[in-house]
C-alpha cells in the first residue's frame, strides 16, 4: 500500500511539472549521428525513478514514419537507432523537429517529445548539369546579362548559403542577387564586348561554394557560343508572373497567357515560347505551353496536399540566326479546398477497461489528422453515441478517451463507442472510428440469499449424511467473483451449548446442507446457525442467511416406570423400608422393575382406589401420551387400571373367593407410531378390614403430607381421606389460579422476539380426560388435569413451522381426539384464556 502511495505521488507530482513545461519535452540531435548515442535522459527528465522505466513500460508510439530513435528499455535513455538524415526526413523544412509520442502504464499516461534534427554540412552544392552551353550573340553589348541556373545544396540554413565564384576571364563576370532559391538570381555579366573571329568558344569553370564549415564545393563548366548577327533577345513584360489556381481545377483550364517582344525585325522577331531547360519533369506532366500563343494551360490533376506551389521557367526565343532568348518566372500557387474527410487513428487501446476505474482513466490514444489547411483542416472531435465516455485534448491532432462516469458491469458489459470528426469546410466533411470497450469485472457484489431465514423440518434419528435442505445464494460477478463457496458461521444452539458445526455441515460448492450425527430431540429441540456465502473475489465478499432447524419427535423412547409417590403408604405397612429403599433406587435408575406391593381388604365396594401405576415417556405429544392396559388376568376379574390414570381400583367387592393375593400384570403403553411399551407388575394382598385399617393407620401418621391415594377403610379412615382430599383441592386450585395470573402476565408484557410462528401443526403440551397425563420430566411445561365431568381445555403453543414433508413423517403425526384435545392454533405463544380442571387426588390405603 505504501508503494502504491509513493506511485500515486510520483504521478502527481510528475502531472504537475509536466504541466508547468508546457506538456513537451524538446531534444536537439546532429543529423548523422551514430547509432546508440544518446539523445536524452527521457526517463529522468519524465519524471520516472531508475528502473521505473522497465517496469511502467516506457516506450515510443510510432507516428506512421520511421523516427529513427528508440527508448532503453532498462535505462530509459532515448537512444538514436538508425541513420538520421535530416535532409530525408524533412527535406528543405527548417527546422526539422520530430513529434514522438511516449506511453508509460500503470497508469497509462501519454507524453510528447519534440526531438529537432539539427544539420550539418554533409551535402555539397550540386548543379543539375556538370556542362552548360550558351549561345551569346558576338553584337550583345557590354553589361549585358545572361542567366544561369544555380546550384542546389540539400543542407539548410548557412549550410545551403550559396556563393559563386568564376574562373578569370577578361570577358565575363559573375553576377548573384539574393540569398534563397526561389529569389536568387544568378547571371553572367558581359564586361566586354565579343569577337567571335578571335574567340569563338569561352570555356569558363562556375563554382558554387555553400556556408558550412568546413565549405564544400561543387562546380560546372560554361561552354560559351559566340554567335553572329541576331542580337536583339526577346524580353517579356514582366519578370515574374504569379498565378493562383483551385485543386482539383478541370483539365484544360487556362492559368496565364505570357507576353513577350523583339525589337529586330523580319525572322528575329518571330517569338515561340517553350518551357526552360530547368524545367522540372513534374512540371511537364501538369502543365502544357502553347508555343505560338505563350497560353500555358493544365493537363494534370493538382492536389494541394502533395504539392502547394510550382515555380515555371520560360523562356521566350526569337527565329534568328543564331536564336536569342528572353527569360521569366511564373510561380503557380495551388488554394486548398475541403476534398479530405477528418481521419481517426487509435494509437493506443487499453481494453477491458474494469468497473471500478476512477473517473478520468485514458482507456484510448487518439490521433485525429486532415490533410487540408486552414478551415479545411481545423477538425473538432465528439463520442457517439452518449456513453461514459468522453474525448479530451492532449496536444495538437491528438486526443485521450477518458471516463467521465462510473461503470457497471452487471449493467452494460460491453460498449461500442464511435469517435467522430468534422473539419470546418463547407460542406463539412466527417470522419468516424468505431470501438468496442469492454468491461472486466470486479468483485463489487456480495453473494444473497434467495431467504433471509431458512426454516428447516428433520425428523430425530436421521441417518448421518443424510441432505436436510438445499441452500443458494446468487452473485451476479462472474468468474472467480461470482464463485460462491458456503459454510457454517458458529452461532446459537438449541441445547447444550454445542457448535451449529458438530450437528450440520454445509457442502461448500453446492450449497446442501447435512446432517453430521443422527439428531435427538430430547437433546436438541431448535438449531438457529448461520450459512455464510463467500465469493473467490479479492476481497471477498460475503452474505449471511440463518437457518432454524426445527427437530420433529419420534417415538424412540419407550415409557419408565417411576416409583411409587410414597415410601411407605403403597408398599404396605410390614415391608414399608424395605419398599420405600427400592422405590428411592428405581427412581435414581429413571424407572422400576420387580414386583409392586398393594393391601386391599376383603370386602371393599367397587371403585376402591388400591394403587397407582405411575411412569414418563422421554417422548413429547402423542409419543409421550401412555395409557395403562390390565394384560393379566384377563377377563372378568377383581381389579381393573384407569386407562390415562394408571389406577388400579375395584372391579367388584372383593371376596374370600378371590384368594390371599392377586397378581396383575399392567401393560403401559404411548400413542407413538409403533406403540411402545413397559410392563408394570403388581402384586395385591388380600387381608381383613382390621390388618387394613393397622396397615392404613400407620402408614398415615408416617408420611400422611406425601400421600396421593389410600383405602377406605371404616368411616373413620373415610373422613380423614376426604379432609385430607378437600385440603388438597383447595391447594391445587389456589396454586393453579396464581400459575394462570402469571402466565397471562407473562404473555402480556414478556419480549415475543424469539416466537417462530406460521401454519403447521400444534405441539401438544399438556391434556387430560379422565387422569393425569405423564410428560417428560426434562419438560416443564406439562400441566395436571385430574378426572371429573368432560373438561377437556387444554393449553398450547403452535409453533410456525413449515408443513412436514410427504412421505412416512406424515404417519407419525396422529390427529387428537375431539373429545380429549381442543387445539389452539395461531401464532400466540400462550392462550390468552387458560382454563384447567381441578385435579382431585385419592388417598391409596
């Protein structure tokens, strides 16, 4: 990060000098210099630190013509790589400066180097032709002037100034005006006058010396005529003539008609113009001369973009013997016109271009040219259509494709931007570029949950492995962003304290949820966790969905028999200890086995309360939900076992015929799906009234505050029994009456936040019709209801679970009877009206 920093100073700090210099570095070179000098230290003067060069890419854009240069990769130096010749690259121009640009990334920036080709003399004067013939009347007079064409030198500057120099001649001299080509004139002067008897020929040497240093010379050899007769030369009316002239103007079209005269008469005035020797071959093939009438005229296509100006020597010639000569200069100026559309070249193309770019990044180098001048090549540039995208101007011709807004790639993902470009001609011309910027993801989208909450049904002993559900989150970035991995994020449990990761594990690719053990519900009612979605992204990114896994009972706990209420009163008078001792073992064990002891007397009316089986079901609902069956002796016999309460009571009055002890083997069974069972015996002694009420008396003055039921024994017994019953009844409702006060107050004012609620079937808490319902013990929220008259009210909660899923789970679910069960459905977690039936008690002698 620090080195990111420092990176983004560097670049501040270089935009900021950059733009103090005017945005341009200049370097000057000698033409011919040898490869690998070293024309620049470009990576210092940029701005760039050592090695920075290497690393950011520093390089050279080429501009369409070889600039002959190159950047050192591993210095950053701009080095001179091939032969520099100024005179190629830039002809006659002054000066000769290169427009180089220079790309550097991370980020990408653009910079513009000028680099001036200086001269040297390297290039001699040379004439076109090493000999040249005039012909000169022997009657021309002294002073009279004879042109000749000059030397060219491809140098500029001192280097192409031009002087001449004559061999000696009595004769002749050397006449040069001007210091330019297009204005130099060079002549032959006569200084005196000729005799052709006694020097036909004058071989003079012209010498053309440039200004260099060292000078360089170049000559050409005058071979003069001297003629006889005709001296009288032709001489037009003026000596330049300028002409201006359309491109692309139709062929045949008039430029100019020249006029020249000859003061001699007859033959030696009779005029022809021609063009000059000098006359280029360019000249030629555009334009044509009417000898006769002096009319020059086009014949070639003009384009003002390949050449902008001819210069025409003519030369007017009399018919006299020997022919004289005038000489004028028609210089031909080509006007420009709008016949070049705008061009658009993309020099450099950052693609794909990511989504979080900041606002400003150059994603194109443009260069954008017009062959035409003036108006006709003034171009100014716009994006189409409107994206978010825009064109800014770096420097002359060249123009930078930046972002003006933020992009989105789940939005567009791709763009196809057209730059166009309209010159100022009349009519404007266009020209267009298309491009296609893509755009790369990052990862800026977390992974969601199609739910916030799962709500999850499994039933308890699943298989390990078993699929409980099937989790999805979505992340609309693609590739490794969109890559979603899932996993348990530790939360709340519903029992235990144990971590979400030691009951459920979470397949990381697809999201399906497992099941690591079978599950208990007497251990685990509820598990709330969290899956978290985590993408591959870098970051990563992450959402969160919470599951609530509901665990549905099964009917896997068989009923456990409890030991009897009371020590003493149900184990009878003579082995009380000794039954009191193994009732306190079988209740530390979670359940009794043997042989449960009862007394009756002979003689007790039907209906006598003699002993109650009491056991739990581990299970809840209907699994939990026992009824007591007598299994032996079957048939019509003394004793009969309530079928909810689980007493053992008098069939009939019991007689002497009935035996000294009866034994009775009690089945209890649940109302799960199979039934399950425990199997009770109980061994009842037969003996007189008088051993009973003994029996009775002393069990009563031991442990009178702990008994639940008793015999009736004489009218005595009866009216302890029923005060005890009454005491017992007022303390039941009085405790139920403050149960029911709390239990409104709570379901008025308690937080209801950790309430799930929807449609689903109801969990029954607790019911009774005809005697107590036994519920687990691990479950405080049973409640007593006692036989009596039909009330069959009962308190519930329903849970808002989704519907079970089809198959045998549904079996396990049976519907309560309409006369034991009425249902509270909702989303309440209490009734708000709670209504309960006493719960009579009897004593057990």
């Amino acid at each position: 990060m620090g080195e990111r920093c420092c990176a983004v100073v560097r670049v501040l700090v270089l935009q900021a000098a950059w733009a103090l210099s005017g945005g341009q570095v200049r370097y000057s070179v000698p033409e011919e210099a040898k490869a690998g000098t070293v024309v620049g230290r470009l990576a210092q003067d940029l701005g760039l630190e050592a090695g920075e060069a290497e690393a950011r890419r520093l390089r050279l854009v080429a501009q369409g013509r070889r600039a002959s240069v190159e950047v050192s990769g591993a210095s950053g130096a701009l080095l001179v790589s091939s032969r520099l010749d100024r005179e190629e690259l830039c002809g006659k121009s002054a000066p000769c400066a290169l427009r180089l640009e220079v790309l550097v990334e991370r980020p990408l920036r653009v910079f513009h180097v000028q680099l001036e080709v200086t001269d040297i003399n390297d290039n001699a004067p040379v004439f076109r032709v090493n000999e040249e013939a005039l012909n000169i009347a022997e009657s021309s007079l002294p002073g009279s002037r004879f042109p000749l064409e000059g030397a060219s030198d491809a140098d500029i500057g001192a280097n192409a100034q031009l002087s001449y120099t004559l061999s000696p001649s009595e004769y002749f001299s050397l006449d040069h005006q001007g210091n330019n080509d297009k204005s130099a004139s060079l002549g032959l002067i006569l200084t005196k006058a000729l005799d052709r008897e006694t020097i036909p020929v004058h071989r003079l040497v012209l010498t053309a010396s440039d200004g260099g240093r060292p000078s360089l010379t170049g000559t050409m050899e005058l071979v003069i005529s001297v003629l006889d007769a005709n001296d009288n030369a032709p001489q037009f009316n003026q000596s330049v003539y300028k002409v201006k002239i359309l491109e692309g103007s139709e062929l045949g079209t008039l430029l100019v008609t020249l006029s020249a005269t000859d003061p001699d008469e007859g033959i030696n005035s009779d005029i022809i113009y021609l063009f000059s020797r000098h006359v280029s071959t360019k000249v030629k093939e555009m334009f044509t001369i009417d000898e006769n009438k002096g009319e020059i005229s086009l014949q070639g296509k003009l384009d003002y973009e390949e050449i902008d100006s001819y210069e025409i020597p003519v030369e007017a010639r009399d018919k006299g013997s020997p022919p004289l000569s005038g000489h004028c200069k028609v210089l031909v100026e080509v006007l420009d016109v709008n016949d070049n559309a705008p061009e658009v070249w993309v020099t450099s193309l950052s693609v794909p271009v990511p989504e979080d770019a900041s606002v400003g990044t150059v994603v194109a180098l443009l260069s954008v040219s017009d062959r035409d001048s003036g108006a006709n090549g003034r171009v100014r540039c716009w994006v189409w259509p409107a994206s978010p995208f825009g064109l800014e101007a770096t420097f002359a011709g060249s123009y930078s494709l930046v972002l003006r807004e933020a992009l989105d790639r789940e939005r567009v993902s791709e763009y196809e931007v057209e730059v166009r470009a309209e010159d100022g001609g009349a009519p404007a011309l266009r020209g267009r570029r298309g491009l296609r910027v893509a755009v790369s993801d990052v990862n800026d989208n977390a992974p969601a949950f199609a739910q916030a909450v799962y709500t999850v049904l499994a039933r308890e002993n699943n298989a390990a492995g078993a699929e409980l559900a099937r989790l999805w989150a979505r992340d609309p970035d693609e590739a490794g962003n969109g890559r979603v991995s899932y996993s348990v994020w530790e939360g709340g449990v519903g029992g235990g304290w144990r971590p979400a990761s030691s009951y459920v594990s979470v397949d990381a690719e697809s999201g399906r949820l497992w099941a690591l053990q079978p599950l208990d519900y007497e251990e685990l009612q509820v598990l709330q966790f969290e899956v978290r979605a985590v993408d591959a992204g870098e970051p990563p990114l992450c959402g969160n969905a919470t599951v609530q896994l509901f665990v549905l009972d099964e009917n896997d706990n068989a009923p456990a028999l409890l030991p009897p209420a009371g020590s003493a009163p149900e184990a009878g008078g003579v082995a009380g200890e000794a039954a009191a001792a193994a009732a306190a073992a079988a209740a530390a064990a979670g359940s009794v086995s043997g042989t449960l002891w009862a007394w009756a007397a002979w003689g007790a009316p039907a209906g006598q309360v003699v002993a109650k089986i009491r056991a739990v079901d581990a299970d809840s609902g209907y699994n939990a939900w026992l009824r007591y069956e007598l299994w032996e002796p079957r048939g019509k016999g003394p004793f009969r076992v309530g079928l909810y309460s689980g007493e053992v009571s008098t069939a009939r009055a019991l007689e002497e015929a009935d035996g000294p002890r009866q034994r009775l083997l009690i089945v209890v069974r649940d109302h799960g799906e199979p039934a399950r069972s425990a199997t009770a015996t109980l061994s009842v002694s037969l003996v007189e009234a008088a051993e009973a009420a003994l029996a009775a008396a002393a069990g009563s003055s031991s442990s009178s505050s702990r008994s639940a039921a008793g015999a009736e024994m004489g009218a005595g017994a009866a009216s302890a029994a029923t005060n005890v019953w009454l005491v017992v009844a007022i303390c039941a409702v009085s405790s139920l009456f403050l149960l029911a006060v709390v239990l409104y107050g709570a379901s008025r004012w308690a937080p209801r936040a950790a309430v799930l609620s929807g449609p689903g079937p109801t969990t029954l808490v607790c019911a009774s019709e005809v005697g107590s319902w036994s519920y687990s013990q691990r479950h405080s929220r049973s409640l007593c209801v006692a036989d009596g008259a039909g009330k069959s009210d009962l308190m519930v909660f329903s849970p808002n679970f989704p519907p079970p899923p089809p198959g045998p789970a549904a079996k396990d679910t049976q519907p309560e009877p309409s006369a034991l069960l009425d249902t509270v459905s909702g989303t309440a977690l209490l009734a708000s009206t709670l209504s309960l039936s006493l719960c009579p008690f009897s004593l057990i002698s």
